[in-house]
C-alpha cells in the first residue's frame, strides 16, 4: 500500500503541475476557439487525473494510515495520536479533492447540457455532490472538535459552493448564455484547487521566509481569497457582457 500510495501521489503531483499551466490557455484564448476547446480538454483530463489520484490516495492514508506512512513509534499513545491526526488531514485532503472533482465535472456537463439543465440530474452527477457534502459536514464536525479552523472554513467553502451547483442544476430555467457563465465558475473552481495545493505544498516555503509562522495557514487561504475575488468579478463581468439577469 506505501508503493501504491507513492506512485498516487507522485502521478497527482505531475498532473496538478501540468494543470497549473494549462489552467491559462483556456482563460485567455478566445472563447469558442479551437485553442480554447483543444486545451480546455487537456486541462480537463489532466485535472481528472489529479484529482482522482488524489481521492485515491487519502482513500488509502484513511484505510490504514501507518501501512501507507509508516512510522516508529515511542508507544501505543503516540501511534494512535499519529493515526488520529493523519486520517484527519487525509480527510481534508480527500474533501478538497472532491471539491475539485465536482468543480471540473460540473463545469464539463454544464457545457455539453447547455440551457438544458435537466440533463444535468444524472446519478453520477447528484452521487458526486452528495459525497462532496458528507465529507465536507464530517470535515466540519472534526474541525469543530479539534478546533482546526482549516477544516472549518474549507468545509464551509466546500458546502458553499456545492449548493450553487445544485441550485444550477435545478433551475426552472436557464437564461440564454446563463450556461455559459457556469461552466466559467466551475472551471475557475477547479482552478483555485489546483492553485491552493500549489500553494500550501511549495509556496509555503515562500511565505514562510516572508511572514513566519502564520506561513502555514496563509498558504492554503490566500489562493482561495483571490480566486473568490476573481469568480466574482468574472460573474459580474459575464452577466453584465451576455445581459444574465441575476
């Protein structure tokens, strides 16, 4: 399981790495084009690919965390404090992986539905927010317990933003262009993730030179803090350009 979780997680670093700069293409070619399409697909795969492998992986941390990290321990205290705080973070993990997953999903079948938003009520489709809101409620509950505000406020982002995509889902009616708007957030959305990772697993370092111990927290929020800004001027922006009532 250590090898399996290794080559998860090495393969999860490559994809989010080549994500990171496919993110851009799509954003600044013209939309419609073919450069927009051609590499919004590569980024969706190489998205998919992230962030299935990193289910997959906290999956694995979650079902035996010291066959996975295995680790010397003092005593049995320490080793099921160890096992306690590890499922703990993979769960985090887990939650924002799933957020992802949904984000790149939704923001796919918005496009190939179109106004016909009842095409959206599949199984696979509602079965993915519902995962996402279980494990965002238990992360919620766990932050809440061991006072993590991380888990908390990612929790509540998570539940944020899963909400919005039902509500789209289960629209009476979808404005003309209004899809379009859609599948903009929900690719933004899938954006931050990838962003947020990048962030708190490299550019901690960064921001530990520049700020300390606060390092570690702002690592994960402000990725999260600018993408919001920017989904929401986007939003404006787009609703404002195509005449999308709210």
């Amino acid at each position: 399981m250590e090898y399996i979780h290794k080559f998860a997680v090495y393969l999860h670093i490559c994809l989010g790495s080549f994500a990171l700069v496919l993110f851009w293409v799509p954003i600044f070619a013209s939309k419609g084009s073919k450069t927009h399409n051609r590499y919004g697909q590569y980024y969706n795969w190489s998205m998919y690919g992230t962030s299935i492998l990193g289910v997959i992986a906290c999956i694995l941390v979650l079902v035996d965390p010291v066959s996975v990290k295995p680790k010397t321990f003092v005593d049995m205290a320490e080793q099921a404090q160890y096992i306690s705080n590890t499922r703990i973070f993979s769960l985090f993990l887990l939650m924002l992986s799933l957020l992802v997953l949904v984000s790149i999903y939704h923001g796919e079948q918005v496009l190939k539905a179109k106004a016909n938003n009842a095409l959206l009520r599949t199984p696979l489709h509602l079965g993915l927010f519902c995962i996402l809101v279980v494990t965002a409620l238990i992360s919620m509950a766990l932050g809440i317990i061991h006072s993590q505000t991380l888990l908390i406020v990612f929790a509540v982002l998570s539940l944020l933003v899963v909400s919005r995509y039902i509500r789209y889902v289960y629209k009476a009616k979808v404005q003309p262009r209004a899809w379009v708007i859609e599948h903009l957030i929900a690719m933004l959305g899938s954006g931050i993730g990838v962003y947020t990772a990048f962030s708190a697993f490299g550019g901690r370092h960064i921001f530990s030179y520049l700020l300390g111990e606060q390092a570690a927290f702002l690592s994960w929020i402000v990725p999260s803090v600018i993408g919001t800004v920017s989904i929401s001027w986007s939003r404006r922006y787009f609703e404002k350009k195509f005449k999308v009532a709210k």
